[in-house]
C-alpha cells in the first residue's frame, strides 16, 4: 500500500491546472511589465510626457471642450461607458469607443482596422465632425499659440524643421497611448506559471473558453485585436446588436466578403468595459458571451457555463496606469486670433 | 564723507521695497501651504480619495459624460476655459465657470453667493439641468449600484444610518476641494517677506494695484472672494461684457440695491483662467483691467499701468496641487436598472 500510492485528488487537480497552463499557453500571451518600443516612434520620458498632455488637452478640439480623454477617460478603463460616444455638439459616434488601454497590441485600429497604427488613429477623431471637429490647421495654430509647447515639441523632435505639427501631435500620443498598458492580471500570472492565481471556477470558464471556440479569435496577447471576422458568421445577432447601416469593414476595402467584418475588440479589462460590441447595445457581460455563443459559435451555452465564462472574464483585468494629471500651458498673453477660441454652434436639443 | 553716507539708491529701493510689503500685508494674506479644516466637515484622507473619486465621476451626471473636472478642469487651473461652461445635451451655462482653485477661501460661492459654501455648491451643477442634469434619486441608485462606493461611504461616514446620500456624495466633495489650493505664489513669497521673489515691474504693478483702488474689493487672502460689488459702480461696461438679462445677486436676493452686484471673483492664478467676468467675453487680461478701471474705479489706466498691475497679477499664479487621476469602480454585475443607464435624448446641432 504504501509503495504504490494512488494518484490523490490533489495530484489530480494539479495536473490538470498543469495541462489546461499548457493549453493556454499555445494560445495565449501574458501583458508585458514595460511598454513596447514602437517602430519609427522612439519612445523618450520628454516624447510620453508631450503626449499625455496632449492627451487631455480639450484646446485641440474645436470646442475646447472635449480631449481624448473625454471618451476614453483613464478613470473608467480607457473607455466613456457609453453605448456611442458623445462628441462635438452632442452628436454621438457611429460605434463604441474601444478602450485605449493594450490598445498598442491591436494589430490595427477602430473597429474596421482602417488605421494601421495608434499614429494614425490619433488623427481621427480630432478631425471627426461628431468628436472633436477640429482641423488640423487650427489645432498647429494652437500649438504655436503656446510657448510651452513650442519649447517641448523642439525638445521632443529636435531634428524637424518645423518640430509643432499635427503628424508629430500623433507621433508624441502614440508614444503615450503605448504606455497605457495594464499588467498583472491574474490570467497573466496563470500565464506565468502560479497555478493558484485562477480559482477553479475561473479555471473552468477557461476550459470552456477554449472548448467552446471564444479562443479561436479572441487569443493572444489581448485576447483579441489581431484579426478581422464576420459578426453573425452562424447567426446574425439582432438589429439592435448588429445594425444594418453599419457593414463594418467593408467601408474600407468595399469587398463584399468584408460586410459586417469588425476587427475582434481585446477582451482585457472586459468587465470594466461595458457596453459591448461596435453597437455598444448590450451592457451585461454575461448577455454579451451569450450573444457571441449563438451568433460566432452556433452554441446554445448553458447559464453555468456563461458564468464561469464570465468569471473567466473577470481575471483579465490588470493594473490600471498611474496618471498624475498634467498640468496644461497656456496660450501666451495676447493669444491666438480669436478664430481660435471656442467657435461655438448654436446647438439646442431638440424639445 | 566717511562719517554721513548719502542715502544710496540701493537703500532707497530696499526701503520702498519694504514700506510696499508693510503696506501689502495690512491687504492681502498668503494662501496657507495646508488644506484648511472645514467647520462640521471633517477631513479625513479616506474622505478626501472618496472626493476626489466623486469629482471625476462622469456617471453622477445623466449622460455619464459629465463630471465636476468637466467645467473645472484641474488640467486648466480649476476651468474649463470657455465663456460659459458646456454641459447636458451641448447646452451652455449662464455666466462663466469660476476656478475650484482656492475656492474654499471664497466667502459663499456662485457668482451671486446663492451657496454659502463648497457643499451647499457642490449639489447644483450636479442637477442643474444645462449642467449634469442629474436627480439625487438617480445620483444615490447609481452609488448603491457600486459595490466600493457602498464600502468608502460607509469607512467614511460610519455613524449614518445611510453613508451612501446625495448630501453625502456633496460633503465629501466639499473635503476634496478644500485640498485644491495653490500655495507658493510668488506674491505669497513676497507677503512671507522675501523682497526678492517679485520683480521691479511686478512691485509697480502692486504699488498701482493698491492705488489706484483695485485692492479695495480684491483683498485678501483670495484677493476677492470675499464681498458683493455691483459691476459697472462708475460707468456701465457694454452689455456685451454685462448682458442686461443677467442681474446677478438680485436673483438671489430680489433687492433693487443687489441689480448687477456679483461676487468678486478671486484673482488667484487669474491669468491661467480667461476668460474673464461673468459674462465670461474678455479674453484678454490686460483687457479685463482696462474695463475694470473704468466701470469700477472710474479710471482711464495708462497703457503701461495696464502692463504692469498685469504683471503683478503674473505673481499670483501658485503651486497646482498634483492630482493622480482616481481609478473609478465599476458597477456591480447584473447593474442597476436600464433607467440609470445613460439615457440620451435624441439631440442634433441645428444645420
């Protein structure tokens, strides 16, 4: 008896944590501690400092009034919990406002991949007439306004000719926006190896996470982020959830395979992200993996596993950037021309 | 010769020098380098974190969108730097944000004083329809909805029989702002008795601030804040700058005495908040003085006076206080019924 001891079920448990951390493995990457390098946007502390300021600067909005972090707001998850955001003049986005945290390892950006990279995206939405409607024109003018900004953008690019301009805006906040990354979740330290770091209900939701097929899209290093696929490929969700107006990236490559194509969103942070999908329709985590059960999957899943799929879920949340606020320059005294400040349509709600 | 040394200019200066700080203490205090105790209100650090958690709350306000730091960015001096603040569905507000910096020292608060302190403040905007456009109802469902706010309510405020209340949510605000004072300006240099910290332009600039009548309404610890004065005392300024249909404290009061009397503001860190007076129209702060001498002091101020009580307002700006951006806590799961969810009127820009 005591020369062959039956395999415990302590024993037992462990090897299975043992083989599911291999599993995960092959599909998964944990978050990095530090922020990646980005090619052709060298990252210094006086670049990321430039950038975050330039983050919450509402002056390069039309408005004055709404910055990038107006939507997505570091203080909820990078995102506005809204179901689309609301921008210049009240007038709200077509789609949810992705989150910006581990946004630097999509391998695009929006939710139709039409920027290829955090510079690009940056450009957008203060442009977007229903975000921060600015011009590019009057966002360099405000720049050249501020003495501050004159001196750290010299600082920053001393090697440009003209060191204030809207692409190097963007180089400065992608070099930020690459720093908002949030390490540690215990999924990343079951990733590492402390098989202690999931429980066992979030062990089983992962098991079936897999199982069931959720990572044959949303693996890597953001469960998510790295390919484009069809919403609805077994069963179109409702118009609520998928409206027809919006054929995703089929805007962009006007290929017909490409209708109602998103780019899968990162599940990191998930649970603080809500609403969910580019319609930002369904608030309830657990409605959403129901929705992407039947209409991804063509799987009815039971209550328990949607559960412990959530609970899952739960475990992808990591460390949340520290952001001392920065403090923004201002205009030097005589300021800009007045065309500069806040023009400021007659808008009123509609009674 | 020896014996009797003539006066040099450099004693003369040292003496004039310190006859303008005798003279400017017996006006104007030092902002103190520590938060002051608020009477009945407790300032405990728990308490202070929950303020600051509720000041950057955009989910206090019905369209998730808004928070306090919206019009009073700590970004931009405590503003928002707009003639009068956007706020639910695009709306604007009636006269211009003043800065929360420093504000505890103000003597009441709003415009027209219709809040005797930054608690009894604290609960307008947060209901005020082209505001946050929020319900205490709404406001206390929402809080209830979060599980850590539940738990800092009740650390915080341990002997109610509910924590989690509107005037709660307000008295720890009111704790958070008490915090938001910038100390170490260099006029506060100077009062503390170190000539050096002003310069010569600057010094003229107080000399004239102090004769020509400016310092008998700006006094003080806040220089302001702390007296009604009707506007425009000796000439009308145009009702570009006091719109006729705003007749400040009368509001508050309904005394003939109190048309067009408002608080006034304090000139602390003036030149980081334009633009300027209630109607929120003079972007300019040598302008602002221009239109003071002549309404309020019925004096036509030299060019060069201008400059330089404007320089010496320069002195005025102090020390930001440093704000790490609060990581907000989500709702429970399951959430709190649709109607807390941002419901969004249907709003358009006029074409």
């Amino acid at each position: 008896m005591l020369a062959s001891l039956p395999t415990t079920p302590a024993h037992a448990e462990a090897s299975a944590d043992a083989r599911l951390l291999e599993r995960a493995k092959g599909l998964f990457e944990p978050i990095p501690t530090a922020p990646p390098q980005l090619p052709g946007n060298v990252s210094t502390p006086e670049k990321v400092e430039l950038g975050k300021m330039l983050f919450f600067e509402p002056r390069l909005s039309a408005s004055w009034f709404i910055s990038c972090n107006s939507c997505h707001n570091l203080a909820t998850a990078g995102v506005d919990l809204q179901p689309a955001s609301i921008g210049h003049g009240w007038n709200r986005g077509g789609r949810n406002a992705p989150t910006v945290l581990n946004s630097v390892f999509n391998f695009a950006q929006f939710w139709d991949g039409r920027a290829k990279d955090l510079m690009e995206q940056a450009q957008g939405p203060v442009q977007a007439a229903v975000e921060m409607n600015s011009k590019p024109a009057d966002v360099v003018a405000f720049l050249n306004a501020v003495p501050e900004y004159g001196v750290r953008f010299s600082k920053v690019f001393p090697d440009d000719k003209e060191p204030v301009s809207f692409k190097n805006m963007a180089r400065a906040i992608e070099v930020y926006e690459a720093t908002l990354i949030t390490p540690n979740a215990r999924f990343d330290k079951f990733l590492r190896g402390d098989l202690a770091a999931l429980t066992g209900r979030e062990k089983t939701g992962l098991d079936l996470f897999m199982d069931k097929g959720c990572s044959a899209c949303h693996n890597g290093i953001n469960l998510g982020g790295n390919s484009y696929q069809p919403f609805g490929v077994m069963a179109k969700p409702g118009a609520e959830i998928l409206p027809e107006g919006d054929p995703g990236r089929f805007q962009v490559t006007k290929t017909a395979t490409d209708e109602y194509v998103f780019k899968v969103p990162t599940l990191r942070n998930i649970v603080l992200t809500p609403p969910y999908f580019h319609s930002g329709k369904v608030w309830d985590v657990e409605q959403a993996v129901a929705v992407m059960g039947s209409s991804q999957l063509g799987a009815t899943l039971s209550g328990d596993e949607i559960a412990a799929i959530a609970d899952f879920l739960d475990s992808l949340n990591g460390d949340m950037p520290k952001t001392d606020l920065p403090i923004l320059p201002a205009i030097a005294s005589g300021g800009p021309a007045p065309h500069l400040r806040p023009a400021l349509p007659e808008m009123r709600p509609r009674e």
